[in-house]
C-alpha cells in the first residue's frame, strides 16, 4: 500500500485524497451523499463511477449481504459506511479474500496470502480482523501449501459477522435510507 510520503506514487495520493475528500464528505451533510461513493480499485487506471442503482435493486440489498456485496455501488456504499464507522477492517479482509481468490499464479498466490495474513490475521496486525483461534490456526496452517481456498473459512466468519453487525447497522443508516429514496 502507501508507504512514506517522499516514495509516493501519485496514484498513491490521488487515493489518499479521495478518501479524505470521502471522509469529509460523510462528516458532513450534503444534499445526496451518495453522489459521491466511488469504489476503490487497486488497479493503476481511474475506475468508471458505477450508475446509482435503481430502488428496486437498493431494496433487494436487504435480502442479503452477498447481494450488497455484488454490486459495485452496493460494495462502495459499504465501505464508505464502515469507514464512517471506522470499522472497514471486515469489508477490507473480505475484498482481499475476493481478488486473492482470483489470482492464478502460484507465486502471487504466495505473495498475496503472506500479506492478507501480516495484515489483517496475524496477532496486533494492524486491520486484525476478529476471527477465534481456530479460524487463525486453520488459516495458518493452510499458509504452508496457499491455494484459493487458504482463507475461505476466515473469509466465511467475518461475512457472518458483518451479515450479523454491520449489515444491520447499515440498513439503518442515513446513508442506505438515502439509497432508497
């Protein structure tokens, strides 16, 4: 990710501003903060604005999180919502686990889990996500031979957790109410 401000690339900035410039958009209370939700890419090339979904399909999000989560505007708004929380850790783990498990190459596949491990599983990581032991123990011992599936069962407990917690929550909240207007 970023690391110190002398060696920042400017793609770096560019997305470390808009986050602010998101950040300080929610603390606010412009007229439709949905307007701004754009969601975050780790790709080089400025990503499209997805098109606001229509009420019918803001309204199927309620059915389940994985619906949500399958929409690009749905998986914005989201994350913009736990970073309102500053809770994003989950939704974080959960799209890394996504692209992890598009990665074809063995040696990404390595590179890939030793980093989501370092970064959000391992004790005192700094986005530790909250799995119990034996999620952390499984998923370290499938570190040793990384497949697709290396995180699959951390993956499943923190979608049932933001499916119990934050999806909750973010039904509620000002900014989903404004989706469905």
């Amino acid at each position: 990710m970023c690391r110190g401000l002398a060696a920042l690339p400017a793609t770096c900035l560019e997305r470390a501003k808009g986050i602010k410039t998101k950040l300080g958009i929610l603390l606010q209370k412009p007229e439709i903060i949905t307007d701004y939700i754009i969601p975050y890419s780790d790709k080089a090339e400025k990503p499209a604005k997805p098109s606001r979904p229509s009420q019918t399909e803001v309204q199927q999000w309620r059915e389940s999180l994985e619906k949500l989560l399958m929409n690009s505007y749905g998986l914005a708004a989201f994350k913009a919502f736990l970073q309102s929380e500053h809770s994003e850790e989950n939704i974080e783990f959960w799209m890394a686990c996504e692209d992890y498990k598009a990665t074809k190459s063995p040696l990404k596949l390595a590179v890939k889990a030793k980093k989501i491990y370092e970064d959000f599983i391992e004790k005192e990581a700094p986005k530790e996500i909250n799995v119990d032991h034996y999620t952390k123990d499984m998923t370290m011992k499938s570190l040793i031979e990384p497949s697709t599936t290396t995180f699959e069962l951390a993956q499943k407990r923190v979608l049932s957790l933001m499916e119990k917690d934050s999806f909750c929550r973010f039904q509620k909240s000002e900014l989903y109410l404004e989706l469905i207007k």
